[in-house]
C-alpha cells in the first residue's frame, strides 16, 4: 500500500493524508461553529462532546476487528481462505472464487489489507491461466468494497449506527443480504462490460512484497474459515434472535452478550490469537507485533471518524439540523433517499468514504426522528451513498491504480463507475428492506 501511494505521488497525484482530512475537518466545524453563533468558549467543549461521543461508540469494534484481520493475515489464514476457493472452482470460475474469497475475508478486513493479502493469489491465476488481469482482480475488488463500504464492524457503518443509536446487528443481517448480492452482481459483470474488456493491463512490478504462504506454513482451512466467520455469525445470531424470541431470559441476554459488536470481535481475537500464534508454532510475540501494527493503523482513522464527530455536534448545537429538518419536511423525497444523496455529495467533495459517512450521519440524523425509518436503513442507506464516485482524492482509487496499472482515465473508468453502480444498487435494496420490513412490521 505504501509502495503504490508513493508511486502516485511520484507521478503528482498524491491523496490527502488522513492527518490533514482530520485536521481539516476539525477547522472547518471551529469555522461552521463560529458562523453558527456557538459562544468562543464553549467551542472546545463541543469538539470534545462529539468526539468523545463518536470514538466511545466504535473505538472497540474498529480496533478489535482490524487485529482479527491482521493476525489471520500474518498467519496465512487468509491466504489459506482464498487459496482453497480458488482449488475447489478452478480456473474457469476464477471470478467466483476471488468474490468469495473476498466476501468471506473482507467481512472484518478492512480493503487495504484484504485488498494487498488477496492480490498476489489473482496474480498467480493470473499468470497461470494467462487471463487478463482485471478479469481476475476487478472481481475481488468490488467484493472487497461492498463489504467493507455496506457493513459493520467497518468504521463507516459503525461509526453510523453509533450516531443513530441503531443495531450493530441488524445493521449487519439486513446488510448481508443487500451487500452479498449488489457485489456478486456488479462484480461478476463489471468485467465483461467493452470498455473494461479493451483494458489489458500488465501484473506491475514491485507492489507486491508482501510474504507468499507455503501449503506447510499456513492454518488449516477449518480453523481459517471458522475464526473469519466467528464474529459474523455471533453479531448476526444475536440479531436474528431478537428478532424471533420475545420476552427475556439468562439464555437471551447471553445471546445479546455475545453478539454485540465489541465481545464478539473480542472472543474472536482471543481465538484467533491461540489459533493462528501458539497452536501452529507462532510466539506471542509475533502475535503482538501484528496485533501492534494493526492498532497503529487505526489510529488515524480514529482520528477522523473523532473529527467527524466533532463536525456533527457542532452541527446540532449550531442548528444547522434543526434548519436541514424544517428545510426538507416539505420535500417529497425519502428520508432514505436524501439521507444517501447527502452521503454521496460528501464522498465526492471529500474522497474519504469514513469522512462523508460520519459527516452525513450528523446531517441527516434529524430525518430520522418521526420518518418511521428503520435506524438500521437509515445506516445502510448512508453507507451505500458513501461508496459513489470514488476517484482522485480517494486514497483507494490510487491503490486501485497501481496495483492493476492502470492509467488514470482507465481508473476511472473501471473504479469510478463501479462504486457508481454499487450505491445505486445498493439504494434499491436499501428501500426494498425497509418496505420488506414495512410489510412484516418488524
């Protein structure tokens, strides 16, 4: 990742850092709480009020599944996953294999390290099968963003569904439904559209360093596929529990225990650690270091969802929301519909898809309170709004780039009109839930 960032910035197309989008975005709701009449003084107790509020809500869940990722990254396990699916579809249902492989690894990997773990398996196919190399990639490329734009525990739904005080859960089980077949759609026809079957890229050199597994060193695929999908089927069990039972109990509230986002990635990183550390002969040490690594990584998304936050509470305080809520309660459109339309206008503004959510949330949370909109859609709609129109101030547009070596009209392309259609298509399962969800009076 950051060979492709400083070969972007060789060729002058260097993204904003995340330090300066946090930076920025902190000025700009100082500046906006000024305009908006918030007292000099109270202006920091504000910034510290949203941001407290913002990080104590995901910190958790954030942190613990960027450690899961990292350990079964380091230890091959998730190279084991995609290795396998790739062994049992062959060659010829490559595209297959790389979406499932990626929908499965990239539930809590975030899509830089799923993206830079996966990448030398579709180029080995690659060169195996004498393919074009976006064939191969595109495929887990989408899969990777719709997985890592639509659903928690990544920091965009998460920090979402903190601000609309919805269910991590839900979020995640009504989200599996729409991000599964949005991306299995987009991703396996994406590639056989003309104006991506006329690019031909060639496998870049030197981007890819990162360690190839041996059979012999890698985890089984039992215990591979088991701690990829622990957290998943704990936060989505717990949600489809309270939704079937009724009542309460010591089993029910074990059940909700479990599945909440921060014990279930919790339980899943102590697995992960004695699966993939002491039980195939890595030290704890090692286990630490990747555990280390990954936290230092999430630091400086912290910071930006923190100044997110920050940018939402002077919004309210300011009365700005009060003013979007009298502003659009004569409008005819759906508070969904608005709600991911503010999202997408952020992502192309501010390139960051975790800056436009959190930012967006704070906008349309006064949509929310008498709409009679599930909080569950109102994230996944935000969410889906997040991902349109990735391109050059996206920091993953870049790595997109560099890894396929691509030019940057063919990027766009390729990248830009993917996550277009991706945010369409998931607006249109967004609005088809929640009248499911009308009909059933769930």
């Amino acid at each position: 990742m950051k060979t492709a960032f400083i070969q972007a910035s060789s060729k002058g197309n260097r993204p904003m850092p995340l330090v300066v989008v946090a930076v920025g975005v902190l000025l700009v709701a100082v500046g906006v709480g000024l305009v908006r009449g918030i007292p000099l003084e109270k202006i920091p107790d504000v910034l510290s009020e949203g941001i407290g509020g913002q990080i104590g809500d995901t910190m958790l869940t954030i942190g613990l599944g960027a450690m899961v990722g990292r350990v079964m990254g380091d230890s091959g396990a998730a190279q084991r996953i995609a290795g396998r699916l790739l062994d049992l579809c062959g060659p010829r249902w490559a595209q297959v294999a790389m979406v499932l492989s990626a929908m499965v690894i990239g539930v809590t990997m975030f899509y830089e390290v799923a993206f830079v773990i996966i990448v030398p398996v579709a180029f080995t196919l690659v060169r195996v099968t004498r393919t074009n190399l976006l064939w191969v990639g595109l495929p887990m490329s989408i899969a990777l963003s719709t997985m890592h734009s639509f659903l928690p525990p990544h920091p965009g739904p998460t920090s979402v569904a903190a601000t609309f005080h919805a269910s991590v859960g839900l979020t995640l089980f009504y989200g599996l439904f729409i991000a599964v077949s949005a991306g299995a759609l987009v991703a396996l026809t994406w590639p056989r559209l003309p104006f991506v079957r006329r690019m031909n890229p060639s496998i870049p050199t030197g981007l890819v360093s990162d360690r190839v597994f041996s059979d012999e060193e890698m985890p089984g695929m039992g215990w591979s596929l088991s701690v990829a999908l622990l957290p998943v089927v704990l936060i989505a069990g717990a949600a489809v529990t309270d939704l079937a039972a009724s009542g309460s109990g010591p089993l029910l509230h074990f059940v909700a225990f479990i599945g909440s986002a921060p014990i279930a990635l919790l339980l899943t990183l102590g697995v992960a650690i004695w699966a993939f550390g002491p039980r195939i002969g890595r030290s704890l040490e090692e286990v630490s270091a990747s555990c280390r690594s990954a936290a230092q990584a999430m630091a400086m998304i912290l910071l930006v969802i923190g100044a997110g936050g920050a940018f939402k509470q002077v919004l309210v305080d300011g009365g700005i929301s009060d003013y979007i809520k009298d502003t659009t309660a004569g409008w005819s459109l759906s508070p969904i519909i608005l709600a991911w339309l503010i999202a997408a206008i952020l992502r192309v503004a501010l390139g960051s898809a975790t800056v436009a959510v959190v930012t967006a949330s704070g906008v349309a949370l006064p949509l929310l309170t008498g709409s009679g909109v599930h909080p569950e859609i109102m994230v996944l709609a935000i969410s889906c709004g997040s991902i349109a129109f990735s391109h050059v101030n996206d920091p993953g547009f870049w790595m997109f780039k560099e890894y396929f070596n691509l030019s940057v009209i063919d990027a766009i392309k390729a990248r830009t009109t993917y996550t277009t259609a991706l945010s369409v298509l998931g607006l249109a399962g967004v609005l088809a839930m929640e009248s499911i969800l009308d009909a059933l009076n769930v």
